[in-house]
C-alpha cells in the first residue's frame, strides 16, 4: 500500500495519475509524476529538491505550465474515412481505409493552427485483411516538408472470398463489359 505521504500530488493536482517518488543522499528527493488534460500527457521529472513539498511544489508548477503553454490539435481523426478502396479476393468489393490513430501535433496555445496536410498512400489491398493491418501510410505534411508518418489500415475484417463468390463477381463484371 502506498503511503499518503508519497502520493499527495495525484490527490490534489487536477489529471495526476502516475508518479514515482525516491530520495537518496545524493539525489535527494525526486518525483517522476505524468498528468493528463485536453488528452494532451505530460511528463515531469524533478531532481535534488531539498523535501517533498518543495519536489511536489515544482511538478505541479511545471504541469501548470505545460498544460497552460500548450495544447494538442487533431489533425486527422481515427474515425474518419480516407478512402473507399478495392480489395482483391474480398468477400466485399471495398473497405474504408483510416488512420490507424489519430493524428496530433503539439502547437502553443498563443499560435495560431499550423498549417499541416497530409497525403495518403496506399499499398495494394488484398483479403484477408484486419482492422490494425497496414495497408498504407499517411504523410503529414508541413511547409512541403514530411514531419511525421502514421499508418493507414482498414476499418473492417474482410475474409479472403470463396472460389464461387469470385465466380459470380467475374460473371457479372463480363456481362455489365467491365470485363
């Protein structure tokens, strides 16, 4: 069990949730904590502070600062649809291709919204496929620079299509002439 005296910050610093305290001689006392608000983590680590008030004084100040400094913006959700595209041997014709997370960029909350894009590239789809399987990747792009790269998967498990699923498809496609 851990003693009250170890955890104060996580009770009262609004978004604490982790920490790990230590004192040595040489070190003296020492705080590792993470806080969490806006979805937005950090993380502090404080060093050879004379007691623990004065080390649980110092991280909340520098998660004051942090979280009043800057923000996360979203640039590309999880959720939204970047392209219906074919899948080869598919029990379905096509799957929605998504970032595999969402895509977020640390800004300064006195700046303005950076001005960030993105171009996704995609690999050949071919079933089986599951939701978490890459099947591309996305490109973030800022000032035409590539400043990060998330991968592009699918939002549905497709099973590999039987022979006469492909059968039927195949005789469709000949009789509308796509074929």
């Amino acid at each position: 069990m851990l003693y009250s005296y170890t955890i104060k910050l996580v009770r009262y610093y609004n978004g604490a949730d982790g920490l790990k305290t230590g004192f040595t001689d040489k070190a003296m006392y020492c705080l590792t904590a993470t806080a969490k608000k806006n979805n937005m983590r950090l993380i502090t680590v404080v060093m050879g502070e004379p007691n623990s008030t004065t080390r649980s004084s110092e991280t909340a100040t520098m998660l004051d600062y942090g979280f009043n400094t800057y923000k996360l913006d979203t640039i590309l959700s999880s959720k939204k649809i970047l392209s219906k595209y074919k899948i080869n041997l598919g029990e379905k014709e096509t799957v929605n291709v998504v970032a595999k997370e969402d895509i977020t960029i640390l800004n300064k909350n006195t700046d303005g919204k950076r001005n960030v894009t993105y171009k996704l590239k995609l690999d050949t789809i071919k079933a089986p496929v599951k939701i978490g399987d890459k099947v591309g990747k996305i490109e973030v792009i800022e000032n035409d620079q590539i400043i990060m790269e998330i991968t592009a998967t699918v939002d549905a498990n497709i099973k590999k299509a039987n022979i006469f699923t492909i059968y039927l498809r195949d005789l469709k496609d000949i009789i509308s002439g796509m074929i």
